[in-house]
C-alpha cells in the first residue's frame, strides 16, 4: 500500500467514527434543557416545537400528575414524523405544520426518553417527586 491508499482509508474510519458518534453520542445529550410547563387545574401542559430536534428537549413534571404534551412540527424532515415513548409504549405520528396532542402519566419520579422514529432525534421527561 502507497501513502495515499492509506490516507484514504484513515479518512473513511474518521468518517466513519464521526458518523457514530455524532448519531449515537451527541445525540444523548439534550441540548436544550429548559422546561415549558404550565399547570391547569390537576394537569400539566408542555408545548413542545419540534424543527430539527424538540423544545423543550427536556420537561420536567410532578409524578402521578397527568401531563398532555403538544407537539408542533415545523419540518418536513423525515426522522421528525414520529414520536416515541417506549416507556409508555406510545408511538404518535406528527404531521407537518399540525400540532398533536399526547396524555400520559408518569407513574413514579424518574426519567422517560422519548425519541424520533429513528431514535435520532431525542428528548426527556423527567418527573420529580410531588413535595
């Protein structure tokens, strides 16, 4: 093998390694970390925009407190058309300039990941022991 060959090959594993990572590693991470919470009566709303990732990506509520999460999708992007809770077991379609309406509850003080599709896109649900 000559020099270019192998520079060649280096750039693909680098390639390769950079694809990974940022799919898998960066992806985990929330980039946004704020809550959009408002509290009616004994149930919480979230409004969560969704363009290219969710905002809020990470929610915090009260366990055992029924929350309804409005998801409003402001792409056409593929990865974006479906939202999964698989702790919740719930998987929701999200057309494109519509908002959808997701109720669920948490049932303890934990975190629950809800994903794109593709699990590309990623954000949480946190529920905090009620004080």
């Amino acid at each position: 093998m000559n020099i270019s060959q192998l520079l060649v090959i280096a750039g693909g594993l680098g390639a390769i390694a950079w694809v990974n990572w940022y799919f898998f590693v960066a992806g985990r991470t929330p980039v946004v970390a704020a809550t959009s919470a408002s509290n009616s009566g004994a149930r919480t709303e979230v409004r969560i925009t969704v363009r290219g990732g969710y905002d809020p990506a990470v929610v915090r509520v009260r366990a055992g407190v029924p929350v309804r999460l409005v998801f409003n999708r402001q792409e056409t992007a593929g990865c974006s058309e479906e939202v999964v809770f698989p702790d919740f077991g719930i998987r929701r379609f999200l057309p494109a300039g519509k908002e959808t309406t997701i109720e669920l509850t948490p049932p303890k003080p934990g975190r629950y990941e809800f994903t794109c599709g593709m699990s590309m896109l990623r954000g949480a649900l946190i529920a905090e022991a009620a004080q």
